[in-house]
C-alpha cells in the first residue's frame, strides 16, 4: 500500500466526477422522502450585521484566504485551521465554509500497514532521516520498514527471546536492540547483519541505549544491574549493581556524565558514568520505577512509581524536590517532561471495577509547584504510553483500548482519534515534521497515519441501512433517527454515541418522530405498521397495523389524542392515540396517498396521492368536501398556506398550483420545472412559494401572479426537500447528489453545501433553534453541521493547536494589526 496524500478537497472532487454517480436507484426513497419534508422546524437564524463584511475588501481577501487554505490541506496542518478560520471571520461565503469545512473533513486514515511480526510489538521509531521504521516484538525479531511504501526493507534474526526495545544510532546506519534472551545486539540497518553481540546479564534485558557519542552502550537488566559496554568490542566497563527485583530503567544525563538507574522495588541511584561509582540515592519510592527521564538541562529527575506517585530530584545529590500522588494508590505508568521542562504528561488507570480498568487517565502538572494543570477526559482504559509534539502544544496518548489520541495541550480538547488496533497499543511517534503518526500494537500491527482532525459534530455511524429520518431533542442533547435497518434509534448529540435502539419493526423504517413533550416516539415501517414508544427506556408501548404497504406519513393531532396516517394502500386512516383502535377511515385515492395533514382547528384533512388528485375531507365524518382536478401525474405534496385560504400543490408532471380552498378552483400555475416536481412550501406571508424538483433545482415564485422569481442552481441530482428558516433569510434544500445547501432567500446565492455524505441525503432539516442543520443520508449515516459560521469558527479554533507566527500574518494577511486568530490560544507574534 502506497501513502496518500491527496486532500480531502480532492478526494471530493474526484467522487463528484464518477460518472457511474450519475444515477442511482434512489429516486424510489427520495420521492418517499420528498413526501415527508413538510414538517421542518423552523426558529432564529442569521445576524447578518457582521462588522467585517461591511466591504468588498474583506470578502475578496475572506475568498483570497479560503483558497491559500485548500492550498495547505495535507502540506500544513496550522495554516490550514488558521487561515480557513481568518477566512470564516471575514465573511459568510460559501468558500469560507467550504475552507472550514474541509479542514474538518481531512480524514484520519491509516496509509500503511506494517504486518510482518507474529506477536506483540514492543515498539516502533523513526529512522533520523524519517525513510525507514523499525518495530521489535515478542516474536524475537527487529524489523526494518519503508515509511513511503510499508515495504519491509531488512529482518533482523538472532535473538531467541522477546526483543523490548530497538534503537537507531545517530547516523541511522546502525540499530541497537535489548532481547529477553539476555543479550544485547548491534546489526547494520541496511544489510540486517548483526555486527556485535553484547553477553554477561544473567537475564533479560529491559533497556539499551547508546551515549551521545556512541563509544558506550548502557544496559539495564533483570539480573538487578546496569552495565556500561564498549560498543565497538562488547567489552564489559562498569557494573551498576544494586536493583535485587532487577533493573527496569537505565538512562544517560543530557551530558552523558551521570547515569540513573531505577528498579522494580523502588531504589533508583545517581551514578558516574565514567568511574561507575554510586553517587547518590533516591529514596522515596515503595513500588517499581515505571518511568524514568532528566529534564532537558540535566538538573533534575523525573520518575515515575507503581506506588502512585509521581516524584522530582535534585540531580546532583539525590535530594527530593517534588511529590505529587495520583490518589488512590494508582500507578503512574508514565511520566515525560515538556520540551521546557515546566510541565511533566502522565497517564494510567483512574477508576478499577473488578480489576479491570474502566477509565483511563491522562494529565498534565506544573513540574515546580505539582498543581495539575489539565485532566483528558474520553479514555475508556488505561493509558499506557504519552509523548509531547515538538512545539509541546499537542500531546499524543496510546491506550489499552486499542487507539491513539492526540489532545490540545492548551485545552485537553481530544482533537482526534486513532482507531483500529485489535488489542493495546504501547508505542506511537510522530515523524520528523509531524504529519505522520505510526502506532504499535498488540495485534502485531505497526500502522501509519496521515492524521487530520474530527468532523466539526459528530457523526452518527453504525446503522444498517440508509437513515430516512433525523431530528433533534429540544435540549438539543439527543438526536432521533429513523433508519431502513428496521430500528429507531436515540443519540448523544455532543458524542454521537448511540443511547437507545427501538427495534421491532418487520420492514424499513419511514420515519420517527418525537411527541411535544418527547416523552413518546412514533415510527411507521413499509409493512403498514405504525408504532409508539417510550423515549424513557426504548419500550413499546402500542402498535397500530391496518395500512398494507408503506404508511408514507403520519402525525399526532394538536393535543395528541389521535394520529392521521397516509399510506401506499391509498387510505389514509385516524387513530386513536391512547388505544390504537381505527377512528375513520378515508377511501377515494387511487394509488399511494403521498401527503394528509389536518387544517388548524382540525375540521378538514387535506390530501394528495398517485392519482394526481388532491383531496380535502371533513375530519369527522370522512366525507370528501372537494377535489382538486388538474394535474396530470402524481401529486407528491399539498400544503395550505398561513390563513388556510389558498392549497399548494406539487406534482411530477413538472407544475406546482395554487387552488382557492374555499372553491377548489385553480388559481395559478407554477411553469418552469423541465421535469417532475418534488417538493414545495409557502412562505409565512403566504407571497412566495419555494418548490424543487427532479431537474435539480429549486425556484422561488411570486404566489400571486406565478412568477419566477429566481432559480436555485448547484445541485446535481434531484432536490427533494425545501424549507425556509424562521425569518425566511435562507432557503434550505436536499437533494439526491449527496448533498445540503443553503441559499440566501432573497438573491439566491448559495451561502454553504454540506458535502459530507457519501450517498443521496434523504432528509434534511434544521434543529429547534437553527444552530445545526442535521441530515440523514443513504450511506447509512446521519450527521450534523453547523448552521451559523460563527459556531463553525469557533469549533475550528478548538482544534486549532497555535495562532499564526508575526511572518506567517505578514504573508498571508498583510499590513492589517496583526490578532490573535484564535484568542485562548497564545498570541505567535513573537
């Protein structure tokens, strides 16, 4: 497998560009869908009074630093983020959202697999010149990869035990490595011949290190010594004894003159490397020295203990300078020092439930004071190993559950997630300019990563079939989706983790729906069936059967006593809400009944069907009152407007109409669409009407005269849904080619495409308050995006790691005052 460097921009375009995309089998679900658009919820939208938009110069350079954004994907993280982000406070541009967006949408995904060791890996480093890996595994063997290509290059085979650690030397001509076989081994790094083996540890080796000058290798073994080697002969030159549960850590100072040892019972001492004399001890600990490292100056010592303290030293005579506990007797089982030395990472196991880790832990403390600076929250086990990025803005965690995890330093903020290993994963490094990440596992498997950030929400994944439906609470802390996988299904919105899955449908859910209160869920499937259930605890609570076929809608009545359904057998049917038991029943369609909705005090129900008739019905009785003659084909929706004076319908045979609802007569036609109409809405004035269809676009009317006012263009497969927001400032629209978009209601210019799904996007709808707009899609995931650029700016700068450099805002932004682009983050103008 070959590493991948396109972008996510690409990776898009190359996707609209498949010619076999042209035309899919969705259209039967879309018009089922385009039936069920009706009932979007509208609220607040858009303050529009935006200081930095107030000339053209801040849109040309807001478009100017969306475009140098693209420009960076997969080349420069940072000014990806930074410049997308400036872009979004310019303007509320189409590109400026697409610049965000794609800086979300640049995937974490593994671009090689390194499969070769039969057992556990050990560890993995980067050769210095970044072109090669080397793993080490319980297998015995050290391996040596092709970063690009994840081509094995050299195996190196002798030892006959565990290898633990493999190390390059300087140059990268050379690897060293420590084995459970007792020895130590340099091998060529080109050739994988062993050139020197080192002998005399009576047992395993946990360690091998070279000096700075790479005259000596230091060993640390489980004999309970460390011992000093020439490493040209293997020739034995100090003996650091004094570990009886065997030596654990070994380790040079910055300057290679002193030497820390640290052991399985908590001794640990202060040596002269090149005497070998003991000269001080670090007394403190009672459990194994887990981890141990000098701060970058040489002038003190950080370890690690499995006796749940983490504690600092004087490196000159031993004496303690710091203690800081974990509580709880937990182990720390690692600690590394910031580039700076001003902050120490440590991770473990914060919370045991029958001797099995149920929470993870990563921190960050202030290496002076001890004060925890920051806590990472999402860990689901222990936390096994941690390391600082370069700049130490990001921290990189690898757990016991399988993933890596790379964290804000700044913030603790979990910028993104490495799944996929099958078991621990003990070792990850960045590579040399920290664009790849390469992890070690349990399973065997060393991978490399082309890493970018999370989507700006969560996705909603793990359903068997396309979603038709999605909605969210009015708390906005759960999501509600319908899904052709037979089940209904409640979400943590801030998560996307699944809380509840209602299953029990024979067919392919249509839809679901919450009651006012959210206390009860309707769904209805395509064998007939309706259903409601507890959103408490996922429970049934009644079914009501009688539709053969679909029930392509139905609704509760205003105090939900009773339900009205429409369904592919051509009746639609009343229900009694608390019993289930059929109240009325209204027969005269021929063929699916698309759309049924009841007028406001709920004396009419109002139809439209296969038979191009729409229908309107006294609601007591069943009697039809009036039907309105004149299209030709189907009708897929009628709607009254406001006052309930005048019925819109749309129709496939490419017309919409306005009918007088007191007389039935035919008012005015709506002439444009070239092929079938899909979808249409009044406005809230009852002026404008907003239809889309199958010729891909939507388009505006005057309701009175039937003028065009203007058409929506972009879309490229068929449109089946429209909606206004509360203030009819934007238009949304839905549509078969994968994607949302939203339009400026009064130009019909397009503001934003949400171009996310991988399949035709079958509903969607903004949330109560029109802060997210949540889809729901054929590619059998939903998702939810922010509908205000502000929030997507604001998202963008949490998983920002720094702000631009003075140089970088000279470059890009010019002779503007240089800001903070992000203002919790600190300023980089020095």
């Amino acid at each position: 497998m070959t590493v991948k460097t396109k972008n996510a921009v690409a990776m898009r375009t190359d996707r609209r560009s498949d010619p076999s995309r042209a035309r899919r089998s969705w259209w039967p679900w879309l018009a089922a869908v385009a039936a069920l658009a009706l009932g979007v919820g509208i609220a607040a939208w858009f303050d529009l009074g935006r200081g930095e938009q107030s000339g053209s110069s801040d849109l040309a350079l807001a478009r100017q630093l969306a475009a140098q954004s693209a420009n960076q994907l997969g080349v420069n993280e940072d000014l990806t983020w930074l410049l997308a982000i400036e872009a979004g406070r310019r303007a509320e541009h189409v590109d400026t959202y697409r610049a965000l967006r794609d800086a979300f949408d640049n995937p974490v995904r593994t671009v090689n697999w390194l499969a070769g060791h039969t057992d556990r890996l050990q560890g993995v480093s980067g050769s210095p010149e970044g072109d090669r890996l080397l793993t080490v595994g319980l297998d015995g063997r050290a391996v040596i990869w092709e970063t690009a290509t994840g081509s094995k290059l050299v195996e190196m085979a002798g030892h006959t035990d565990w290898v633990n650690q493999g190390t390059w030397s300087a140059d990268g001509d050379r690897v060293l490595t420590a084995s459970d076989d007792g020895s130590a081994r340099v091998w060529d790094a080109d050739s994988g011949e062993q050139l020197l083996e080192i002998v005399g540890h009576n047992d395993w080796i946990a360690q091998a290190m070279w000096s700075a000058d790479e005259r000596t290798i230091l060993t640390a073994g489980g004999d309970g010594t460390a011992r000093l080697w020439d490493a040209e002969t293997g020739t034995q030159q100090n003996l650091l004894g004094g570990h009886p549960g065997g030596t654990l850590q070994a380790l040079f100072s910055p300057d290679g003159s002193l030497i820390m040892t640290g052991g399985a019972e908590g001794d640990a001492f202060i040596w002269d490397a090149n005497s070998g004399s003991r000269l001080a001890t670090l007394t403190g600990h009672s459990g194994s020295i887990l981890s141990a490292s000098w701060d970058p100056f040489g002038a003190r010592i950080v370890t690690a203990g499995g006796d749940g303290t983490l504690r600092t030293w004087d490196s000159q005579d031993g004496s303690p300078l710091l203690e800081i506990t974990s509580g709880g007797d937990r182990p720390f089982l690692f600690a590394s020092l910031s580039s700076d030395g001003s902050r120490i990472l440590t991770g473990g196991c914060a919370e045991v439930t029958f001797g099995e880790c149920r929470l993870g832990v990563t921190e960050i403390w202030d290496a002076e004071t001890g004060a925890r600076v920051l806590a990472f929250a999402g860990q689901p086990d222990s936390v096994l190993s941690g390391r600082w990025s370069s700049d130490d803005s990001r921290v990189m965690t690898t757990g016991r559950d399988g993933a890596a995890r790379i964290w804000n330093a700044a913030n603790g903020r979990e910028l993104f997630v490495l799944p996929g290993h099958q078991g621990p994963v003990r070792s990850a490094e960045w590579n040399q300019t920290e664009e790849l990440i390469v992890t070690a596992g349990d399973d065997a498997i060393a991978r490399i990563w082309n890493f970018g950030v999370a989507a700006e929400l969560p996705i909603l994944e793990g359903l068997g079939g396309p979603v038709t439906t999605i909605s969210q609470s009015a708390d906005r802390r759960r999501l509600l989706t319908s899904s052709s996988d037979g089940t209904v299904r409640i979400w943590e919105a801030t998560t996307g983790r699944e809380l509840m899955k209602m299953a029990g449908h024979e067919g392919r859910v249509i839809f679901a729906k919450w009651n006012s209160e959210e206390s009860v869920i309707m769904s209805a499937d395509d064998s007939g069936t309706i259903r409601l259930w507890d959103s408490s605890d996922g429970s049934e609570i009644r079914a009501m059967a009688g539709h053969e076929g679909f029930v392509r809608e139905a609704r509760w009545n205003e105090d939900e006593t009773r339900i009205l359904s429409a369904g592919a057998d051509g009746t639609v049917r009343v229900w009694d809400a608390r019993s289930g038991e059929e109240r009325l029943r209204l027969t005269g369609h021929v063929g699916t009944v698309w759309t049924a909705i009841w007028n406001s005090d709920e004396t009419l129900i109002l139809t439209s069907g296969d038979d191009g008739v729409g229908r309107i019905w006294d609601a007591d009785s069943g009697e039809e009152i009036e039907a309105l003659f004149g299209h030709s084909a189907r009708l897929f929706q009628a709607e009254w407007n406001h006052d309930e004076s005048r019925i819109l319908t749309v129709s496939s045979d490419r017309t919409a109409k306005i009918w007088d609802a007191e007389t039935g007569d035919d008012l005015v036609t709506l002439v444009g669409h070239t092929e079938g109409v899909l979808a249409g809405t009044w406005n809230r004035e009852g002026d404008q009407v907003v239809t889309g269809g199958d010729d891909h676009t939507a388009r505006v009317w005057d309701a009175e005269t039937g003028d065009e006012l203007f058409t929506l263009r972009g879309h490229e497969q068929a449109i089946v849904q429209v909606a206004w927001n509360a203030d009819e400032s934007r238009i949304l629209t839905t549509a078969g080619d994968d994607t949302t978009r939203m339009w400026d209601a009064d130009s019909g210019e397009i503001i934003a495409v949400l171009d996310g799904h991988r399949e035709a996007v079958l509903k969607g709808v903004w949330n109560q308050d029109e802060s997210r707009i949540l889809t729901a899609s054929g590619d059998s995931t939903a998702r939810q995006w922010y509908a205000d650029i502000d929030d997507l700016v604001e998202a963008a700068c949490d998983r920002a790691v720094r702000n631009m450099t003075f140089d970088e805002w000279q470059t890009f932004i010019g002779d503007r005052p240089y800001r903070p682009t992000c203002p919790d983050l600190p300023s980089g103008a020095n």
